[in-house]
C-alpha cells in the first residue's frame, strides 16, 4: 500500500523534476545499448513538450523497491532476458500500481522478451496498438502508427501493448528501433528526418505517460 500511494504521488505530481529510468536486467543481454538514447529524449522532452525531467536517467533492476520512484521505466537490447520470480511479482506490482514499461527491441530481444512478459502477464496477451490510440496522436500526429526508424529485416514496425482496464501499462515496439534513432546523430549516421521521428514519437510516449 505505500508504494502504491508513492506512485500515485508520483504520478499526479505536476511535470517538475521527475525521473525516469534505464531496467537492469540479467539473462546475459546488453541492456546497456544505446547509452545516449534516453537523455537525448529527455533534453527534447523537455524542450519541446515542457516536461521537467532530470537529464540523467536512473538504472533500476526489475526486483528493486525503487522500481515504484519512476513513472516510466525503459528496456532495451538486442539479446537474452530473465526475469526470476521476485523480479516477475515486483514488475507486476509496479505495472499494476500505475507505472509504465517501454520495452524497444534492439533486434534481437523479441523472441526472448515475448516469453518474459508472458510471464508477468500470463492471463493478458499482447495486443497490437491500433493507429488511432492517442499514443499516436499527440503531441505529435503519426496516422500509420508506429514510425520505421531502422530497417533490420524490413517487416513493418508494430507497437505491442498491455492493457490494465483499458489503459496502457505496457508498451512493447518491434522492428522499428526507436532507441537507434534517439542516440547521438554520429552513432547510427541517421538522416535528421528519421532522428526527428523517432524523437517526436518518444515524446509523444510520455506525454501518454505524464498526462494519463
């Protein structure tokens, strides 16, 4: 009960100071990828959609009690995942208490983390995000729904969620590599354009989270 009343508080607090993090995972995949993703989100977050958040993203292991200090948590990589029991009761904890899991496969993590999530939610499947969500909506209009940021096996990119009384806790993005296109522009070589979408989409991503 007071990690729930934590996240709330969290949650309804006005867009100041908050913080968001980077999941710790184990299972032997690089779940340190993209290391400038996340605060090149953050500085155009908070230049060009007013939030408050702090520069640098905090890291946080699935089976920790801080879990609860972030109203959104962000996972990434290209390999294995694992989520032991304790791991699996706190992420659901978490995801049921009001907070928010972004995971963005880097190539590689999907045949992995579908087993993962199953395990978290093992009465709830993965359902595909229609376009007209209002994750795709707002601030910035994407009317296909989930952008392609990099090409790997070229299939179309697909926006996975999990839905607790009809609100998102869970947002899973494959084939399209959104954390590639938010990495400082010399790591990738991405053209600005496909850059600016991958960044319009992250916003778009919390302002889901920071006004629902």
């Amino acid at each position: 009960m007071r990690k729930l009343f934590y996240l709330l508080l969290i949650l309804s607090t006005p867009l100041f100071s908050q913080e968001i993090a980077l999941v710790k995972y184990s299972g032997g995949g690089d779940w340190y990828a993209n290391p400038t993703s996340l605060p090149n989100l953050i500085k155009y977050c908070n230049t060009n959609i007013n939030t408050r958040i702090k520069i640098k993203p905090a890291t946080v292991e699935p089976g920790s009690p801080d879990l609860f200090s972030y109203p959104y948590v962000h996972l990434t990589g290209h390999g294995n995942i694992v989520f032991n029991e304790a791991e699996v009761s706190n992420l659901k904890n978490y995801l049921l208490a009001g907070g928010f899991l972004h995971i963005d496969d880097n190539y590689g993590m999907d045949q992995y983390i579908r087993k993962e999530i199953k395990k978290v939610f093992p009465n709830n499947n993965l359902v595909e995000i229609p376009a007209n969500h209002p994750i795709f909506q707002k601030p910035y209009t994407f009317p296909a729904g989930l952008p392609k940021i990099h090409e790997h096996d070229g299939k179309r990119p697909q926006a996975f969620g999990i839905f607790i009384k009809s609100k998102l806790v869970l947002l899973y993005t494959y084939e399209c590599d959104l954390g590639d296109g938010w990495e400082d522009p010399e790591v990738n070589n991405d053209p600005a354009a496909v850059r600016e979408k991958a960044l319009k989409m992250g916003a778009n991503i919390m302002s889901y989270i920071f006004s629902n």
